[in-house]
C-alpha cells in the first residue's frame, strides 16, 4: 500500500485577506484531492515574535514555534506559498523558519527540514507574480535539506485573479496550481514508499 502524503500547507503572509492564502488553500485543495493529508496553518495564528537566541535562552522557544515545528516534524512536505516583500521573502514567512530550525536538546540538525519536499507558489500584484521571492525561499530551503521541486506558480495581477470566494478566476492559472500540488503529493509518495 502506498504511503499517504502528510503535508503542511502555509503562506508567508499574515494579513488576513492575503491572495497567497487564497493561493495555499487552492493548492491544498488540490493535494487532498490527490489522496494527501493536508493541514493548512496561518502563520498569523502562530503569533511568533522575532527570533531572539536571548528569549529562547531565558524561556525556551514560544508556543507558536514549538507547535510549528512539530507540524512540520511530522509532515513529508511543504506547500508555500510566498509574498514578495522587496524582491524577497516575507519577515514573517524567514521568522517561522528560523524558529523551527532551532534544534531540541539531543535531536538531529534540521530535523523539521531535511528529507521533507516542498512546491513552492507566489501570488503578487506585480507583473512576475513573486517569482523573485521565490528565487531565495528556494535557496533558504535548498540550503536545509529540503527538497525543493524545479516547477512552481507565480500569479501575477493576484489582486484580480481570485474571486469573492476565494477560487481561482482563471481556469490556466488554477490548473497550474491543481498540477503543482498533484506533483508535490505524486513525489512524496514515490520518495516514503
């Protein structure tokens, strides 16, 4: 029998009516509909402050991170979807993690990253939809030991190409999307069985 995919969906926004969000749910949408197990988790609701080695030395890590990386130890990969802040990644999207990079005592390096695969995503109002972003969440990733897939989605003009619902106006864009998820949960079956 065939392993059954566990991945955790997010974006790296926290605003609440964020286009990535919509994005991440569409792709995960996908993913459970290709046979995966998909948790979908708003970095927002996590409340993570800035990473400090000084607060994780006087009171360990905070909830938020401790639950994140618990979600990520316990899943196969990752769907991001990124904002583009500046032509980079977003601080809250860097900050989760950097929090759930922080060993435990007696554990492995890495261990919420390495082995995991992810498909990357990006929705923006510019017309390259993120994918400058993209560019260094995939050389952040890569540079943890995850397995990053070589396709991803960019959706330029994010601002109108999502509907009052949350779905994808556009039939091409929404399928790319539908594709990307379907690949990452083909990969990670193929990768745990």
């Amino acid at each position: 029998m065939a392993h059954r995919a566990r991945i955790l969906a997010f974006a790296g926004s926290t605003r609440g009516d964020s286009v990535n969000k919509k994005l991440v749910r569409v792709a995960a949408a996908a993913a459970v509909k290709a046979g995966a197990e998909v948790t979908v988790v708003d970095l927002r609701d996590l409340a993570l402050p800035l990473f400090d080695e000084d607060l994780e030395a006087a009171s360990g890590p905070p909830a938020g991170a401790v639950r994140l990386k618990k979600m990520m130890v316990e899943c196969d990969g990752f769907l991001i979807a990124s904002p583009e802040y500046n032509s980079s990644v977003t601080a809250a999207l860097k900050n989760a993690i950097d929090w759930a990079s922080r060993p435990a005592p007696g554990e492995a390096p890495l261990v919420a990253f390495r082995g995991k695969a992810a498909a990357l995503m990006s929705a923006s109002p510019g017309a390259l939809g993120g994918l400058r972003g993209l560019v260094h969440l995939r050389a952040i990733l890569g540079n943890i030991g995850v397995l990053v897939m070589p396709d991803q989605v960019a959706v330029p003009s994010a601002f109108e190409s999502f509907a009052a619902d949350g779905s994808m106006k556009d039939e091409k864009q929404r399928a790319k999307v539908e594709q990307l998820a379907r690949d990452l949960v083909a990969l990670i079956t193929r990768l745990r069985s």
